[in-house]
C-alpha cells in the first residue's frame, strides 16, 4: 500500500512537468524583456525597444506510415520484426525510432534481459535520448517495475516534449493504477502527436465514446493493413457480438434513495 502511494504521488510530478514545460515560453518572454532593458540600459537611453519574441516549443505530427519493421511488429511477427529493425540500425546506427523499435521486438519475444543490457548501454552512451528513456521505460514496465518505468517515461517527455511514445508509456502506467482520466489525456496527447503508431491508434480509439468506438474499430479491422489476418478475424467476430449486446454506452442507474425522493416530490 505505501509503494501505490508512493507511485501515485510520484505520477502527479507528470502534471507539474507538463505545466511548467508548458510555461516556458512565459519564461522565455520575461527572459527576453529583462534582456532589451539590459540594451538599452547599456545604450544609456530610455528609448523603448521591441522585445524578442518569446520561445514556444511546437511539436510536428507525425504522420508516417508504418514501415516494414513497425508493420511486422504490429502484426505480431515479432522474430521478422526484430531482423527488420536491425537492418535499418546496419544502415544507420542513429535511427532511434528503429532502436526503440527493436527493444519492443525483444520484449514481446520475451527476450528481456537482452533488451535491459541494450536500453542500459544505449542510455550509458545517450543520456540525454529522450527514445533510449523511453526505450527503458518500457524494459522496466515489462520488467515488472511500473515505479522506476514511470521514471524514465517521465525524464523522457523532460527530454522531448514531442515524445509520443514517452506519453504512451506513461498513459499505460496510469490505467495500471487506475488513474483512467489521467491515461485518457495522455493518450489523447500521444496521438496528437503520432496518430499513425498502432499502438497509440488501438489506445485512443478504446477511449472513444461507444458509438463511434464501434465504428472506428469496424473501420479499423476492414481496412487497417497493421493487423494480422487472424486478429482481423477475431475483431471482426467481437464487433459482432457487442453490436448484438448494448446498445448505447452503459449509464449510472438512479439509488434507491434517489428513485425515494423522486417519488416522494411527485
């Protein structure tokens, strides 16, 4: 009990990271104010002087189909996936996004060990990566240490505001300890910014209100080309069922109490 209290306490930094990441460019402004009064001071003139624009951080969406390698992972054809990633890091030993995308193959083959030694090496040679953090997170998350995961998704958004992946991470550690609201928003962030990960597409459209869930996942398994034809099946036949079994989202149903005083006012 006092480690999940210690977790969750741990996990509200996020919002005050976010919060003050997102003042920055406030800073920056006064930054840049106290700088022009510092010219003109020096120029001996009280002459006003247009001060310099505040920096903001903007963040490019990603909208990059997946590649071979992110397909087959996505597909869950895990050994493939892994060669795939390593031919593009043959080619080019700085691709992160296939470096990260490797230690995901690793894990889902339960090759977990390897993926610890290379996230470890790969932050020992970049600590500043906000994908190698990323990267460990999810080595520790798979590891079964949600607690120091949560860290490094957290150092990784530090890193890089535009770290989708880090705010996946993070979503998922959140839904573990039942901060769905808090998971809802980081999964909403994380496809802001990447809306073509699978991973992150799967998780914003299980978010969505029932109605236009159901038909995003029908869409999805029609059409989607990152999902086996075995999975597609068993999507299609679930579809099926719950259009069968409700037919709106679930509502709270009135207390007894409340339907008492309804009745009681009438």
């Amino acid at each position: 009990m006092a480690r999940a209290r210690l977790l969750l306490a741990e996990m509200c930094v996020v919002c005050f990271v976010l919060a003050g990441l997102a003042a920055s460019g406030v800073v920056a402004h006064a930054q840049a104010q106290s700088a022009t009064a510092a010219q003109a001071a020096a120029a001996g003139t009280n002459t006003p002087v247009t001060p310099a624009a505040p920096v903001r951080k903007t963040c490019s969406v990603n909208s990059f189909a997946p590649n071979p390698a992110e397909t087959a992972l996505n597909k869950g054809d895990f050994s493939p996936a892994e060669s795939l990633f390593r031919a593009l890091l043959a080619k080019n030993a700085g691709n992160e996004d296939a470096h990260e995308g490797l230690m995901r193959a690793l894990i889902a083959q339960d090759k977990v060990d390897d993926a610890a030694r290379d996230a470890e090496a790969w932050i020992a040679a970049a600590p500043g990566s906000s994908m190698a953090l990323t990267a460990l997170g999810e080595v520790r998350l798979r590891q079964g240490v949600p607690r120091e995961a949560f860290l490094q998704f957290k150092n990784a958004v530090q890193a890089h505001l535009c770290n989708a992946r880090a705010y996946y991470g993070i979503a998922e550690i959140d839904g573990l300890a039942g901060m769905y609201a808090s998971s809802k928003r980081m999964i909403g962030q994380a496809y802001k910014l990447h809306p073509t990960d699978d991973d992150i597409n799967s998780a914003w459209i299980a978010t969505l209100p029932r109605k236009e869930r159901l038909a995003k996942w029908a869409d999805y398994a029609e059409h989607s080309d990152q999902i086996s034809e075995e999975n597609r099946a068993k999507l299609k036949t679930s579809l099926e069922k719950q259009s069968l079994s409700h037919a709106s989202d679930c509502r709270m149903a009135p207390t007894s109490r409340a339907r008492q005083r309804f009745r009681w006012s009438r």
